[in-house]
C-alpha cells in the first residue's frame, strides 16, 4: 500500500495523546511560548494535547473526551505504556496500546499514528524490572509495526533518550521528563 507523502502547504493537524510526559510537555510549551506548538510553523501544522497523569491503556480506551477532537487528526503520537508495566504480560500491554492505535486509525480516522518509544526510569525510582520491560515492550512495539506496515501505524525511537547516564529524569523522582529554561525542546 503507497501513502501519499507529505505535501508542501497542507495544514496538518497532530495530537500528543498520553500520560504525565504528555502533561509536562504541555506545560512546558505554555511557560517558554518560543516552544509553543513544538515549534512548528502554525500556518502548516496545529498540535494540540490529550494527557493525564498516571493513564493507563485501560483508562485511556474508555475515556472519549481523550479520543473526540474539533478537528479531524491527521497524525496521533502516543506516548503511553509506562503505568501499564506492572501487568507482567508485555504482550497484553502490547496488544492494547496497538488495538488502540487501530481504534483511532480506523475508527476515528486518523491518518497516521505514532507509537512513542517507552522511556526508561532511574533504577532507584522503580523496581527492578522496570528497564528490562521497557526495552522488551519497545521491541515488541518496533516488530509489530513492522509487520503491519500497511496499517500507517509506526513506532518512534525517541532521539537522545538512550544514554546511559538518563539525564532526561527529573533528578527529584527519576521518573519524567525533566523540561527547565536551560533545558528546553531541542
């Protein structure tokens, strides 16, 4: 199946779904307006946000004000999984968050979605595991993608969240994103 690449001079309209990294980028964007609209030119792009903090899959597929918008999506980005990683079957998480990014592809209309790369957290901030889920749902999320690459559903590697000193955290809970006046979108 051939998709029609992005044109020159259409407007675009893109939604941000997810948890509390969802949130704090939003809040970030409201506090440095340089960052406002992820520093896309507004005359061909319009981001808006759908986020709460500590959603779950589960919660999200029955919340519809998280899914109605004023304007037809063209591009979903979802960054949700990371409170989903207690159930120990990845597989199951998986499963949800990919039905989900079928949900708004095809009953929504989404054009396109985006599975957003599962973030890492501070060891001393979770347990264990925690990493060691991330790294196996991620891969879970880049092999499905591939596979059903006809569904315009991809997963994204986040740039620059793989070091490993994770100086993305927030150094007071090792768990979000860390956005400040020094360290802004890039």
């Amino acid at each position: 199946m051939c998709e029609q690449p992005i044109s020159d001079g259409q407007h675009w309209n893109v939604a941000l779904i997810g948890h509390s990294y969802i949130r704090h980028l939003q809040s970030h964007m409201d506090g440095f307006p340089a960052d406002a609209n992820l520093r896309l030119n507004r005359s061909l792009y319009t981001v808006t946000t759908c986020s709460r903090g500590g959603l779950k899959v589960r919660t999200l597929a029955n919340d519809v004000s998280m899914t109605q918008f004023s304007t037809q999506q063209d591009f979903v980005f979802l960054q949700i999984g990371g409170n989903d990683l207690c159930d120990p079957r990845l597989k199951n998480s998986c499963h949800q968050i990919t039905s989900f990014a079928q949900y708004l592809r095809h009953g929504v209309g989404v054009r396109r979605v985006i599975i957003g790369q599962l973030l890492r957290r501070q060891p001393w901030a979770t347990d264990s595991d925690y990493n060691a889920r991330v790294f196996r749902l991620n891969n879970l999320f880049s092999a499905w993608t591939k596979e059903n690459q006809d569904l315009s559903i991809y997963f994204w590697h986040h740039r620059g969240f793989s070091d490993a000193a994770l100086s993305y955290l927030d150094p007071r809970d090792g768990v979000h994103l860390f956005y400040s006046s020094t360290n802004r979108i890039s």
